[in-house]
C-alpha cells in the first residue's frame, strides 16, 4: 500500500492539474507495475482531491450543470482526455466515452480534515479485524418507501430480494411503506424510530429504495413525502463494527462535492462510532422505473446490478461497484444514445467507502491460532489453526510477512489445521502472521524475528606476558581479531567508540578495557569479549603550587593555612600518584590538595607510576598557625516560645576556644565592636547579636551571628475615650463615649482583644461606640512574642436618651375651658427622674415631690416644668396654661329707690364681680311670686302691684357655673307713701349716710376691677404647650397611692397641641381630699440639686 499526497501527484504533471493529473498518475502506477495495482482510495473532499466533474446534460431544478464521477479514475485505456471525445470542455457528455471498462477499483472517503480520515481509517480496521460476531452478518435491511404510486419501492424490495438477496442473506429485515405489500410480507413501517432501531441491531447490507435529498432519505411519493432519516441520525448513530454496505435508489443522497455541506452518504461514510462500511448512491437527481419486477435501465438498474454482484460471489465494495456498473453498461449501453436517463445513471453513481473492504455476508466464526517459530537464519514458522468449537481448519490462508525483510510466504493448512511457513531472517525485524478465511474474523499477530545465533571473535597477542611490573606492558602487546564466519569484527577502547577491525589495532597507554565482537551476515551480534591491557611505557613527572607563594605571618611563619597543589605531567598510561609525608611519618598519596599541617614541620613529595617508576623527592620547610579561635554562645538554657520569642530574662554568654584571644560583639543597628568582657543582657526586640574572636597571631575568626527575639514586656493598654469623663451626672455619660483601644509595645505589633459585657472575645480594629446602658468593657494585649499584658477594664454609664414629662390633673375642663375645681395637678416621667416646675414664672423651680396645686382658686395660671433624669439629661421647658375658677360671683345690689306700687323700679347689678369666668347671668326672685329668669343684663326691672314688706333673693352665676346669692329687703310703698328699706335698728338718716357711702366705694371698686380683670374670652380655655408622649403614660415623679387617687382617662380634644393627659380627679366618699387653697403648712424645701446639672431657672413665660 502507498499513500501518495494530491500535491505530489499534481506537481508530477504540471500541464494537466486536476483530475487529469489524478487520472494520469493512476494510469501510469497501473500500467508500470504491471498491472498489479488493483485498489484505488481518494482520501479527501473534491476540493482536495478534485473528481471529474462530468456535464450534466439534463440537470434538476437547483442542481449545477456538472457532476462528480470518480469512475473516470478506474478506466484507464486510451489517454486521459478520452472522456471529453469532442474536445469541448464538456467532459462526459454522451458520446465522448470509450472506455466504460474498469481497470482498477476506485472509491473515496469524502472527508474534510486529516482528523476525519483517521477516524474513518480506524472504524474500517475494526469493520475488518475485529467484526462483532453475531447473526448480523447474515441480515439485510429492505428499505422500500411508496415513490410514485402506491407500493412500488416495496414491491421492488420484494423483486429484489426474491432475485438476488435470498441467495445472499439468510434473513430479510424488511421496512416498508404501509401498504398492502407491507402487511402481505409482513414488514415493519418504514418509519424513523423502526429503521434507526434496525440500524442500531446491526444490519450487513442495506437497500434504500424512496426519494432523497442530499441530506435525508424520505418515505412517500414526491409530493408528500416526509423525513424518514437525515445527515444528523447518520453522523451520531452509534453501532460500530455492525457497519451497513448501503446502496440507495434514490436522488441526490450522494452529492459528495458541495464544499459548504455534507451530504448523507458523507455522513454516515465519516461518522467514526458507527454509521457505515461504504455507501453507492446518485450524486444528483436520478430516474428509472421500480415495482415492475423486471430489471430495467436508470437508477434501479445500477442498484439491481450491485445486487446481481453480490449473488455473483462478489465482496468487495468497489469491487462490486464497479462491477456492476460494468454489467450494465454491457446491458444497456447500446440504450445510451436513445434514453439519456439510462446513460446518466451510469455517470452519476459514485461509491463512497473503502474500496478492498470486504462485507460480512454470512455468521462470523473466530479463529483459534497457534504460531511458533524458530529463531534463525532459517527460519520456519508452523501455525495451527482451529475454530471456535476446537475443530481444525482445512485450507485456511496463513501468510507471514515482514514489511521490514520484504519478505512474504504463505501457505494452506491441511487437514489437521496445520501449515509450515518457511522463512529467511536475515535481520531482526517485525513479521505480521495472518490466518484469513471467508466468514472466519481474521486473526493477526505482530511477532519480532531475528537469527539469534551469533559469530565468535578469537584474539591473539604477539606478547602473551607483560614485560613491566605489576602487570604492565612497557612494549605494545600487538592485538590480533579473527571470527567464526563472514561477517564484521568491532572493537572499542574503555566502552567508548566501536571501530571495524581491519587488521591492525593500536594499543593505548593506560590500565584500559579492550572489548572484541563479530556480526554475522544476519545482523546477530556476539556479546562482547573483554580483556584488560595496562601499558606504560613513561616515567610521571612531580608539579607543585603553594599558597600563600611565602609566610605571611613574622619570622617566616604562615598565618594563612598553606595549601600546596600537586599535579603530574609527562605519561598518562598508568595510574599515577603523589605520595606525601611529613618528617619522618608514614606516606600518603595526595589528593592532588594538601594541607599544611600547624606548627613547624618538614613536607616531602614524590611522583610515582602503579608501573614503579619514580620522580626525584622534593623537600619543603613550613611554620604555620592559621587557625582561628572558635566562640561559642549559651543562652543559659533559654529556649524560644511557641512564637519564636525568648520571653524570661536571660544573659548571652561567650566562651572562646583560645584563652589568649578577644571576643568583639555587637548588635544589629551598630557598627561598632565592643570587646566582651561580661554576659550580655538582649536589649528588647528582635536583633541580631553578632560575634567572632581574634588570637594573638592575628587570625580572626568570621563573623558569626545570632538571631534575638527578645521580649520580657508584657504590653499594657491606653485608652482614649472621648468624651474623656462621663459629661453627665453621678458618672454617667449623657453623649456615646468612643472608646480606642491602644498599647504600650513599641514595635506595634500587638494584638487587642477585648469582651463587652462578658461577651464573645474580639480583635480590636476599630473605634467601639459604647451603647445606651451600663456596660462593662474589658480588654488585654498579646504581643507578637505572645506576652499578655495585664487586663484592662471600665464600667460605663451611658443614656443619651431625654426623659419626658408627661401631665395629668384631677378636673376636666368644662366646654369652655374653666377648671370649675381647684384642680390637683401631677407631673409624671421614668422612675429615676426629677421634676422641676414653677407657678408664673415666678421664683426658683422646685423639686416636684407630688401632687401640686394652682397658687389660687381663680384666674388663669402657667405652669413651667421639665425633668432631668439620673444621668443629667434635661427635657426641654415646658408650658401648661390653667384656666381656674372654683368660687362664684360676689353679688352686689343697688335697690331701688322709693319703690311704689305699680310703678316700675330698677334692681341695679352691676357691681356684682366674679375674678375668674365672669358672671355670664343673673336671676331675681322678687318675692311677690315673680321671677326675673336668668337674664345676662345686670339691670332689671319689676313692677310690684301692690304696696309691702318684700324678700327679695338676688342670684349670680359665673360661666364656670357658679351661684352666689344676697338677699335684701324692699319696702313697697303704696302709691303716694314713701318707701323706707329696713335694714337694721340704726335710725334712718344714719342708715342713709352710711347707704350711699357704700354705693360710692361699690362704684368705685367696680371701675378698677374692670379695668384690673377684663373678661376673658370664652375660646381662652386651659392650654398646655408640653409635647405629651402619644396615648402613653410614662411614670410620674414621685409615687402616687392608686388608692387615693382614681386616674380618669380624658379626651385629648381638652389639650390644647395634641397628645393624651390623664387628669386626676379629686376622690370620692370617705376619702381624703385633696388639698385645697387657705391656710397651709410651709412646703418641704426642693431635694439638694445636682451638681454636675444645676437645675436652671425657669425661662420667661
């Protein structure tokens, strides 16, 4: 087999190209060989490998004017030009071929990349070597779909079968469209699902019969037909080595050459798990007629001589192909000229596979095989060969064959299964032993051959004993090689480069390895001989350096350890030394360095040869003290921590091997030296202490040095706390304190853990804002060297929150704001807290201590009131405004004057007063049986009809609903008599004078109170400015006795802003009352103020 690139065979024929230069190549392999070549693959797409693209001459709709036609490359009479007869460009029209004859064998693997093709290469291998046995082999797949008129695809399967597949194929697995047909000869429906099943139990040959597109088959006539099976189902189906031959009848289903596609004979050809073994179908549309049960010209003609090939005994898929197509042009070719179609058929099939691949037909049986053979130059082979059940195998063909000897035997075996393959191995190499038989699965085995008989080698010297001593040749031995038969003879000094023995060997100096081996003709080679030759013939020669050349130290002594370098020159045969020693010592054989030895001592030195030759002895003098002192250091037993620290106090001692010497130390971050004298104490952190002596000669010893990580401090915490005291009262902090942690280590590498409240451990990282409430905050450092300082803790007290005050009385205001009560009124905050208030304005505020009263029984009264609670939160000032009035009117009453029967007279009252509401009216019972009614004018009139002695009853009444009373008495004069009012027993004029003196003083007094207590306003009610806390009562001041005082629960519409109060009313029954205004003990003073938060004075109302 050869694989020859297109590139190569298109630069072999420059002025052809194409599929001209593919055609030519192949005619001149053919014809050069002598015919032998018989197989054909185009491995590649057309635009790789190029096909002729013959002319269509009766193209479809959309389909190009040309087509692919590979058998162009398998009829290789005449010239290559022979399918293009009239010269016109158009090849393959009808009429321009000559030569319908195939030659060779020709198919192709439509693939795109090299990948493709390997894939591809390997399922064919496994199709071919390594067959799934099994009842596959013996089925074919009938796929007959209706096409033109009902049941014609599968009446032509039925033809088919009956004609050529039943001599072939043991079972039918028939998918048919439903029909008659198909239920007459019981076949599945040509369905997706039924075929692709079909497909996957494996089938040996498949024959397509329905209409087709370049990437699907599908069932039912040309105008309604439906997908049955596309290039997606054909690329993945996955049933390798139960690989299908396919012949399709049908159009398009093998258009190989569109570049930008792959049609579905492509995809089932390249799919590498499965698909198929090869695929012959029409690569365009394509024409004939089926169901006739005859054989006829076009499409069905090529498929039924595929068939006929396959009955004829046929195997090969491109065998067959191109047989077939060879038988109809011998049928039909005389038809060419007057039914086009006929011909086109013939151009338009193309095979798609490989072309030797035989197809498994029948049930697969293994081979059992047994090969020995014998390892020489001539060589036999026997091979037994059994089947499956232990049976011998007559006749199979057993053939060994070495690609790399090319060299090829075979032979039958006999009736026992036996076979004897003679065979020469002239050279080791590979031999590939093949039994075949049809229907048996080939067996293969690689074996490596080889003649292992290998030459011997003799070797002769011309002095048989050495002329030296200890074993040594001081003249050439002279070597002499000869073998035991034809072949090569080699040799090799020392395991190095082999030479070709030509007769002559020159001997080297030295204690060396001769090795000797012959090769035979066949290539075996004989192990190799060895003898070890020692020829010197020379005297070695003493060289010598010394360092430092001189002393470098006083009076001729070194300092510097003299080094002296030995070396020989002159023969490098034999092993060769110097020998040392000092004074009268024993000899030693130098290194190539000797040391000199401290102190004052005499070196000798010799250069000497393993053959006893000998070089003249050197003597040298040297004085030498270049050691230096060596300093130890001890911790004093101290040991690191667990973190690399020394954290107990400790000493660095130094101890120095050389008493005369000075020890110098110092530590990282000085240069300069101090001399030591005493132990060290580490200073704290992690520095190097270095270190080193000198003795008196002056050598010094090197620097050495020792890491200190020393830390003894335990780091403490500072706290910065802002603000830096509690800005409230009794220590508490009435602003969030921001509390940062920080410590005492110098290097900054400590660690600060803190807990709040006893809670979870944390690392400091940031400023804490300590929350309302009492907290407790404890923290401790660890530093890097894991010392833990001391704990540090602090309690605060922290309330940012301002308490409120919350205002409640005993009365309720009438509609129009009066307070008809002196009221008891109770001021109320969160337990803790202190409540100051004042009445007006006026004074100091005072502690509230409980209930308090207004400072009278009428009038209009602002109440100023905030609290401060423990922590010296103040509340804002706060306002209350009272409208008080719990007396009535003072009734004062002018009489009237001389009153006569039946004549009206004037009750004056307008003197009448009232310090609070005012008087809203007033009601006279003249006591005659008549009555004013409540009159809001202070003047009323009445007319007594008769003369008398009346009791009269005046009455007032304030808005807040107050009555007072006065009653005077009226003399009712009859018509002409006068009047006289009887007050008392004081004489009349007296009584007069008095009477009107009173009236001056009542006049008076009425003008300044008018002027001193306008009336107020009836919408000018009890107002109170503080901001209540909505529908909550918050605790109050000092306790109150629930007992003593019932909570009744009133409108908010009474309060003026909003907010709900809680008054209290006065109790009931046989409860104390509350205090009213009159003669009272002196109230308690105020508790003592705060000093952190005086109570401040009261703001101006």
């Amino acid at each position: 087999m050869s694989v020859v690139k297109y590139s190569l065979v298109n630069g072999a024929y420059p002025s052809l190209g194409g599929a001209q230069s593919i055609w030519q190549f192949v005619h001149d392999t053919f014809f050069g060989d002598g015919k032998q070549l018989k197989w054909v693959l185009l491995a590649g797409e057309p635009k790789y490998v190029p096909s002729l693209m013959a002319w269509d001459m009766d193209p479809y709709q959309g389909e190009p004017s040309t087509l692919p036609a590979d058998t162009y490359f398998a009829c290789l009479d005449g010239s290559y030009d022979d399918w293009d007869g009239d010269g016109d460009g158009k090849w393959a029209e009808l009429g321009d071929i000559t030569d319908y004859v195939p030659d060779v064998y020709v198919s192709r693997v439509s693939s795109d990349t090299d990948q493709e093709t390997l894939n591809w290469a390997r399922k064919v291998v496994r199709y071919e070597r390594n067959p799934e046995v099994g009842p596959w082999t013996s089925r074919v797949g009938l796929f007959g779909s209706t096409t033109h008129e009902t049941d014609d695809g599968p009446r032509q399967c039925e033809y088919l079968w009956s004609s050529y597949l039943s001599s072939v194929y043991d079972t039918p697995d028939k998918y048919y469209s439903v029909g008659q047909v198909q239920q007459q000869a019981g076949a599945k429906a040509l369905t997706y699902s039924n075929v692709d099943q079909g497909m996957r139990s494996g089938l040996s040959t498949i024959v397509y019969m329905g209409h087709g597109y370049y990437a699907m088959w599908t069932e039912g006539p040309q105008n309604d037909a439906s997908f049955l099976y596309g290039t997606d189902e054909a690329r993945t189906i996955s049933q390798s080595p139960r690989l299908p031959f396919i012949t399709a009848m049908s159009c398009e289903t093998n258009w190989f050459d569109n570049p930008n596609w792959d049609s579905i004979s492509e995809a089932f050809i390249e799919n590498p798990n499965g698909g198929a073994i090869g695929y012959v179908g029409a690569s365009r549309t394509t024409e004939g007629g089926i169901g006739y049960y005859d054989y006829l010209p076009g499409a069905p003609g090529i498929q039924e001589d595929v068939l006929r090939m396959m009955k004829n005994g046929r195997v090969h898929q491109a065998e067959i192909f191109h047989e077939a197509k060879s038988h109809y042009v011998d049928s039909w070719g005389a038809w060419f000229n007057s039914y086009q179609f006929a011909y086109n058929a013939w151009v338009e099939h193309n095979i798609l596979g490989s072309p030797e691949t035989s197809i498994w037909i029948n049930p697969i049986s293994s081979f059992s095989v047994t090969v020995d053979h014998t390892s020489d130059y001539y060589s036999n082979f026997t091979v037994n060969v059994k089947d499956g059940s232990g049976r011998a195998v007559k006749d199979a063909v057993v053939t060994v064959y070495s690609e790399d000897l090319s060299l090829s035997s075979k032979g039958l075996t006999d009736g026992y299964g036996n076979v004897v393959i003679p065979f020469i191995i002239s050279q080791p190499a590979y031999a590939t032993v093949t039994v075949t038989k049809r229907d048996f699965k080939p067996y293969q085995k690689d074996i490596y051959i080889s003649d292992d008989t290998p030459p011997e080698t003799t070797l002769e010297l011309d002095r048989p004993v050495p002329d030296g001593s200890s074993g040594w040749y001081r003249a050439d031995p002279g070597i002499h090689l000869a073998s035991s038969e034809p072949g090569e003879i080699y040799y090799r000094w020392n395991g190095g480069s082999s030479f070709e023995y030509d007769g002559t060997v020159q001997t080297l100096k030295g204690d060396n390895i001769f090795e000797y081996w012959s090769e035979d003709l066949s290539g075996n080679e004989e192990e190799y001989t060895t003898i070890t030759l020692k020829y010197d013939p020379d005297t070695p020669l003493l060289e010598y350096e010394v360092t430092p050349t001189s002393p470098d130290g006083e009076n001729g002594w070194y300092n510097t350890l003299p080094v002296i370098l030995t070396s020989i020159s002159g023969s490098e045969a034999s092993p060769q030394r110097v020998d040392y020693w000092w004074g009268m010592g024993a000899r030693e054989m130098s290194n190539g360095t000797i040391f000199a030895l401290q102190g004052d001592n005499t070196l000798h030195l010799q250069a000497v040869d393993e053959a006893g030759n000998r070089d003249e002895e050197v003597v040298i003098h040297f004085k030498v003290d270049s050691i230096p002192p060596e300093t130890i250091l001890n911790t004093g037993g101290e040991k690191k921590n667990g973190f690399g620290w020394y954290t107990s106090p400790m000493m660095l001692e130094l101890t120095c091997s050389d008493r005369s010497a000075e020890t110098y130390y110092r530590w990282s971050g000085t240069e300069e030296w101090t001399v030591y004298r005493d132990p060290v104490t580490p200073p704290q952190g992690n520095n190097t202490f270095y270190f080193h002596s000198i003795d008196i000669h002056g050598n010094q010893e090197e620097v050495r040095s020792f890491q200190v990580p020393y830390d003894t401090v335990s780091p403490d915490i500072e706290a910065e706390i802002t603000p830096a005291m509690p800005d409230g009262a009794l220590g508490w902090y009435i602003t969030r304190p921001v509390v940062s942690l920080f410590t005492t280590d110098e290097y900054g590498s400590s660690i600060v853990y803190y807990t709040m409240d006893g809670g979870t451990e944390q690392v400091f990282s940031s400023a804490l804002v300590i929350p309302d409430g009492k907290h407790s905050l404890v923290a401790h450092a660890v530093d890097q060297a894991g010392n833990k300082g001391l704990t540090w803790s602090m309690e605060f007290k922290v309330d940012t929150v301002t308490e409120e005050t919350v205002l409640s009385m005993d009365s309720s205001p009438d509609d129009e704001g009066w307070i008809t009560d002196v009221p008891m009124i109770f001021l109320r905050s969160t337990e803790g807290t202190i409540i100051y208030y004042s009445w007006n304005g006026e004074g100091d505020m005072q502690a509230y201590n409980g209930g308090i009263l207004p400072p009278g029984e009428e009038g209009e009264f602002f109440l100023t009131y905030y609290c401060v609670d423990e922590a010296g939160n103040r509340e804002r000032t706060r306002t209350a405004t009272f409208l008080v009035d719990a007396v009535g009117p003072k009734v004062v009453v002018t009489p009237p004057t001389s009153p006569e029967a039946g004549k009206e007279v004037l009750f004056d009252l307008s003197f009448t007063t009232d310090e609070g509401s005012g008087v809203e009216a007033y009601f006279i019972d003249f006591g005659d049986g008549d009555q004013s009614g409540w009159l809001e004018e202070p003047l009323i009139a009445h007319t007594y009809s008769k003369g008398g002695t009346y009791e009269v009853t005046i009455l007032a009444r304030d808005e807040a609903g107050h009555e007072s009373s006065e009653e005077i008495t009226v003399e009712v004069a009859e018509t002409g008599t006068p009047t006289v009012i009887l007050v008392g027993a004081v004489g009349g004029a007296l009584l007069f004078l008095i009477l009107m003196v009173l009236i001056l003083l009542l006049i008076l007094t009425k003008r300044k109170e008018h002027r001193m207590h306008p009336p107020h306003p009836r919408h000018h009610y009890f107002h109170h400015h503080a901001h209540l806390q909505g529908g909550k009562l918050p605790h109050q001041g000092p306790p109150v006795n629930r007992n003593q005082v019932p909570v009744k629960q009133v409108s908010p519409s009474h309060i003026q802003g909003g907010g709900n109060v809680g008054y209290i009313r006065p109790p009931s029954g046989n409860q104390a009352p509350a205090k009213r205004p009159g003669p009272q003990p002196p109230s308690p003073p105020p508790p003592p103020r705060m000093p952190e938060v005086p109570a401040p004075p009261a703001p101006p109302l």
